[in-house]
C-alpha cells in the first residue's frame, strides 16, 4: 500500500517547487497505476511495486517463475495502463540476431527500376519489450539484446537506430526447465536492474483468479500516464535526494557480497565465488530514489535501499561448488548480509 502524501512537504532539496508537485503527481499516478493492473491482475503486490520501480529507475526486468503466473498479462496490462506500445519475443533455439533488431531487404523502385535496402526493425522498437524465456535463445541472439539494454539504440548492418523512449526490457526464465537452455551471461544478468521472482497464488487469490478468467467479463483499461509524462518522472527519480549515510550503507550492503570485503559474513566467504558489482551498489540507490516518490516521499531512506536489497543482488551473485553441494541459496546469503550490516 502506499503511503500517505505529506500535508506539507519539504523545501525542494533542487531548490524547484515544481519538482515537489511532480512527486506528488507521481505518487497520486501510482495509486491509479495499480488499480488499472488490479483490474486484470490478482495479488502479486510486491512484483508490481518492483515493476513500478524498474518503470521509473529506466532498468529493466528478470521475471523469474513458473508459466501461467501471468507475467505476460502483468506487462501488457502496464503497457495499456501508461499509453505505450509493448511487444512480446518467444526465444526460440533458432531465433537470430535480426529477428530482434530488424534487418535490410532488397527492394526494387518501381519508377527508376533501381535497387536500395530497407531497414525494417524489429520487436526490439518499442517501449516495452517482453522477452518470454529469454535462455533459451542461443548467446549470439541473447547479446542482440545487450545493446539495445545498455545504450537504448541498435546497430544493424553498420547504422545505429535510436529507440524511442521510455524503453525497457522485461524477460522471463522459467526456473524449473533448463534443459535446451543456455544460462544468461554475467555480462547481460548484470544489465537487469532487479530479478522479480514471480510466486504462486495463495488458494483465496487462486479462486478469484478462476472466476474471473473462466467469466466473459472483458476489461478495457483506460490510461493513467503518457509516454512523456513517464519519461518526465524517469528524469525526475536522479534528482531525488539521497543522504550520505543512505549512499554509504547502500555501498557496504553491495560490499558485503564479494567474499574478499572486510564487510562479509562468514556465509558470503564460504559460498560465494564473486559478488556484485558496482551496479549494484547504483541500483540500490536509484531504486531506493524511485521508490520513495512513488510513496510520495521527498529523499531516499535506508529502508527504501534494504528492502530492495534481494531483488538487486538475485541474480548478482555467482555461488560457488560448496554452496551447491550444501544447498546454500542466494537469498539465505542476502539474508546474512543484512544481518551483518545494520542500519
């Protein structure tokens, strides 16, 4: 739930009171956000906090869970909601390249009779992208990707296109099946600002969920954002303060996660084989920014960076031989990560 607007808000720490309106317009937007995908969507609170979150932060998605879950009906219902186009890749063994980015064809005029390529994009245009099963695209396909993610333009055939903006990536792995698959690289799981692990039902959400599927009740979302609005709220998130106390405790929980930091716990040095890196200490911050206006506050505290601390560091961390064969997880080692760094 969100919490309340202040009656009387702070000074602007920017100095403009403007930007003081602006997070109370998002914090407002945020409450008609949510009851647009509570329209389609049933439960799921804390995925779709995290979705916002990415939203707003300009970082992108891993959805991780079993199919059915909904996570399709999730982004696509976000895309109605805020007025933006969304398109949707199944990653396929044989997918290539330009399946994603787009390719050239040869066309002849018809008046001159002469030949000249076109360039026609591919799924990748658009403002969200919903890449289902991503891992089990082989790398050259997967690194398609790593571009657009990185910079928000692609390079096909030696001209760079720029996407149109907000853009972002939201994939999904299924947890359970990985044979036929090949396991994203650091290098790309590292592009993903949170992984977002998407859990089953509980049995009363479970039956409201089957008498609204199995009703003929169509549900027209009507928007709440424009695509300027949302990328005038991502230009806003930066300028949220964030105290030197709130920056540093984020630096040491990422810290915490290599097992050569003075800051980690017995559990990080025996099980992990590299921790996160700087990204993640930069994710922490700016998803700590975004979600403190999205709840109507003014500056990022050091709840808004430990309460995204296991979303951030999932798919950061690289367990080692010993942490396998023990059955060590990466979320009973953030777990002795927070313990051993207090607020």
């Amino acid at each position: 739930m969100s919490e309340p607007v202040r009656s009387t808000p702070p000074p602007s720490p920017s100095g403009s009171d403007s930007d003081v309106l602006r997070v109370q317009q998002l914090a407002s937007a945020r409450d008609e956000i949510v009851s647009r995908l509570k329209q389609r969507i049933i439960g799921q609170d804390e995925v779709i906090e995290l979705l916002l979150i990415a939203l707003f932060s300009r970082g992108h998605g891993l959805f991780v869970g079993v199919p059915g879950l909904a996570k399709t009906l999730l982004i696509t219902t976000l895309a109605d909601a805020l007025s933006l186009h969304s398109n949707r890749i199944q990653f396929t063994p044989d997918l290539m390249p330009s399946d994603v980015t787009g390719t050239d064809v040869l066309e002849e005029d018809a008046t001159t009779g002469k030949r000249h390529f076109r360039f026609i994009p591919g799924p990748v245009f658009t403002n969200i992208l919903l890449a289902d099963e991503i891992n089990r695209a082989p790398p050259k396909t997967q690194a398609a990707l790593l571009q657009s993610m990185a910079e928000g333009q692609v390079t096909a055939s030696g001209k760079t296109y720029a996407l149109e903006q907000p853009y972002l990536v939201f994939a999904t792995q299924n947890p359970i099946e990985q044979e036929g698959t090949y396991p994203l690289p650091e290098a790309q799981l590292d592009r993903f600002l949170f992984q977002i692990d998407v859990g089953y039902p509980s049995q009363h959400e479970e039956v409201d969920i089957v008498k609204r599927t199995t009703a003929p009740v169509p549900t027209t979302i009507t928007p709440v954002l424009s695509a300027q609005d949302i990328v005038g709220f991502q230009d806003l998130v930066p300028r949220v303060p964030a105290a030197d106390h709130v920056v540093q405790h984020a630096v040491a929980l990422a810290r915490a996660s290599r097992p050569e930091d003075k800051g980690a716990s017995d559990l990080v040095r025996k099980n992990i084989a590299f921790g996160a890196g700087p990204r993640a200490s930069q994710g922490l911050i700016l998803g700590a920014k975004a979600r403190a206006i999205l709840h109507g506050r003014y500056a990022a505290e050091i709840d808004d960076v430990r309460s995204l601390l296991e979303p951030i560091l999932m798919h950061r961390l690289v367990m080692n031989f010993r942490a396998e064969a023990e059955g060590v997880t990466p979320a009973d080692v953030i777990e002795s990560i927070k313990q051993s760094i207090k607020p």
